[in-house]
C-alpha cells in the first residue's frame, strides 16, 4: 500500500528492510505493516483516507470541544495555582521578615542584657572594692592623704571608687581624696 510520507521524513526500517519516499513523497509498504508506518507518520492518501460524514464532523467536533473544555479547565486550575502560590510566597517573604527583624531584637536584646550584667559586674566589683576599702583605710586622715604621692593617691582613689580625670594632678587628687577617706 502507498502511504503519504511527510516532508521532514527519512525512512524507517522493520525486520532489515528500509522503507524510504519515492520523488514522488509517497512510501510503498507491505500490508501487515501499515499501522507500523503510520506510528512513524505515515498517511494514507487523499482518496483512499475515509470520508468525513456530517455524523463523524459532529462526532469529532464533539471531541474538540470537549478537549477544549478539558484544557480550559485546566488552564483555570493552574492559573488558580498560580494566584495560591504567589499568595504563598508573598506570606513567606512576611514571615521571613518577621523573623528577621525578630532575629534582630533578639541580638540588640542580647547585647542589652550583656552590657546591662557588665555593667552590674563592674558596680559590684566597686562596691566591694569601696566596702573592702572602707574596711581596710578607716584610719585614712588629711594630713596622710597630704603625705601620699601621686602613685599612692591614685590607688587609694581608685580603691575607693573615685573617677579619676584625665590629667589630674597631685592637688586635684589630694581634693578628691578629701571625701573619699571622710566618707
């Protein structure tokens, strides 16, 4: 039987034997391997293919529209996933936000909380090192606090907790040490 090869057809084989358009486009095939070469692309000419009746029209326009249907509904589907899915998104960019601006209260928190039990440590080392001082230089009077260095007045202030400015001199020191030791 010849079948309608189509343009972009080369040939196939079945059994060793190859099955190639003539000049002409069409492919001579043998009977029994006719299903064979339509899988292949192969048609039949316009005069043997079957008549197409008003009741087959309708049968295949039924079809169509009901793939059409098919395919619109699908298409509806999708487009519905589509809206889902960047709705979705749109929430996970909320929620990654949240947790990142709540990441980052948590680290200034972190940090506040260090500082604020730094801060605490340091006030409790004065403390104590006032307390120990008190306990230790209760006998501290002016005329020792006038005999001391500028060495020694620094340690004693220091000791008793006393900001010391930046370039102080023994005066200045001799005056912060004044109610320091009275205290």
């Amino acid at each position: 039987m010849k079948l309608v090869a189509p343009v972009t057809f080369g040939s196939f084989s079945h059994e060793g034997k190859s099955f190639s358009p003539d000049k002409e486009g069409f492919v001579d095939v043998p009977d029994h391997l006719v299903e064979l070469a339509k899988s292949h692309g192969l048609t039949l000419p316009a005069h043997l293919a079957p008549a197409i009746t008003p009741e087959v029209e309708e049968d295949l326009r039924s079809q169509l529209n009901a793939a059409l249907a098919d395919n619109k509904a699908l298409l509806d589907t999708a487009s519905i996933q589509e809206k889902h899915i960047g709705e979705l998104e749109a929430q996970l960019a909320l929620v990654q936000q949240a947790a990142h601006a709540a990441q980052d209260d948590s680290n200034v928190l972190k940090g506040s909380v260090a500082a604020q039990e730094l801060r605490i440590a340091e006030l409790e080392q004065q403390l104590a090192a006032s307390q120990q001082a008190d306990d230790d230089d209760t006998s501290v009077v002016v005329e020792d606090v006038n005999a001391m260095t500028v060495r020694e007045l620094r340690a004693y202030l220091t000791g008793k907790g006393v900001a010391i400015p930046a370039g102080a001199n023994k005066d200045a020191l001799r005056v912060l040490a004044q109610p320091a030791q009275q205290a």
